[in-house]
C-alpha cells in the first residue's frame, strides 16, 4: 500500500472516531454557540473524512459494499430525500456537495440529560448538481468504516 493510502487511512479513522463522538453528543438546544461551533465541525470533519476514507476505499480490490446498518439514533427523514444506504455513495455525496447541512433533531426529555432540552446530530443533507438531497447517517458512515473498511485493508 502506497503511503499517502496508509496515511488516509489513518486519517479517515481519527475523522470516524470524532465523526462517532459529535454523532453521539447532546447538545444544548437553547445555546447558539454550541450549534454553530458543532455544525462547522461535522462539516470539517465529514468533508475531510471523506475525502481520505475515499482514497483507502479505492485501493481494495474487489471491494464488497459497506452498507450504513448501524444507527446512533432512531429518525426519519424531515422532508423529501433518499436516504443513502451505502459508504461508497455516501461518501461520494459528501465529497461533491455544492450544499451540505447538518441536521439537528431534538430528543425526548426523559433521554436528555441537559437542562431545557437536548439536540443530537443524528444526520446531515448533501444535495450535489447531479444528486438530489439525500440524508447520510455520520455515525454509521463512522462505524462502517472503522468496523468493516479498516479491517478489512489493516487484517493482522
């Protein structure tokens, strides 16, 4: 494996870690600050994991399809769109999204654990010139990745 491949592979697993942890957080519902800083980072960190998961992807030869099987959080789509089912498309929608919105959905009170509510991030939007608007998962785009791509190249 070429290096700059090792080296996206090892970055796509640092973005899926922080991709599972801003997937799992509640965020206060009532504070601004936080849902800014928390949609620019899953923005930043969706984008460049990505990217690198992308470039490891493509060196697998014969490579099955990864489906996003594994949710953080019971929803549904807001409005109209696809919702995407598999890593490769998943990725590919991420990486070439002229718009790219993260979702916020709020959480029953007998779940949240923060005083005046709780939001979780349990999807983002990306709509592309040749893609209509489709809802991807970040968790199951993480879990998929670090249980099912990462094994697969780094096999011991």
């Amino acid at each position: 494996m070429e290096a700059i491949t090792k080296h996206s592979a090892a970055r796509a697993a640092e973005e899926a870690v922080v991709l599972w942890s801003l997937a799992s957080t509640q965020f206060s519902k009532n504070n601004a600050l936080f849902l800014e800083e928390a949609s620019a980072c899953m923005i930043e960190v969706v984008s460049a994991f990505a990217l690198n998961a992308r470039r490891m992807i493509e060196s697998v030869e014969n490579r099955p399809k990864f489906l996003l099987s594994q949710k953080r959080w019971r929803w549904k789509p807001t409005k109209k769109g696809v919702v995407v089912s598999e890593l490769w498309d998943a990725l590919n929608r991420i990486i070439h999204a002229k718009k790219l919105l993260v979702g916020f959905e709020s959480l029953p009170d007998n779940i949240s654990v923060i005083d005046g509510g709780a939001v979780v991030i349990p999807y983002i939007q990306a709509e592309t010139d040749r893609r209509d608007l489709a809802f991807i998962d970040p968790f199951a785009c993480a879990h998929a990745y670090l249980y099912e791509v990462y094994p697969l190249v780094f096999r011991t």
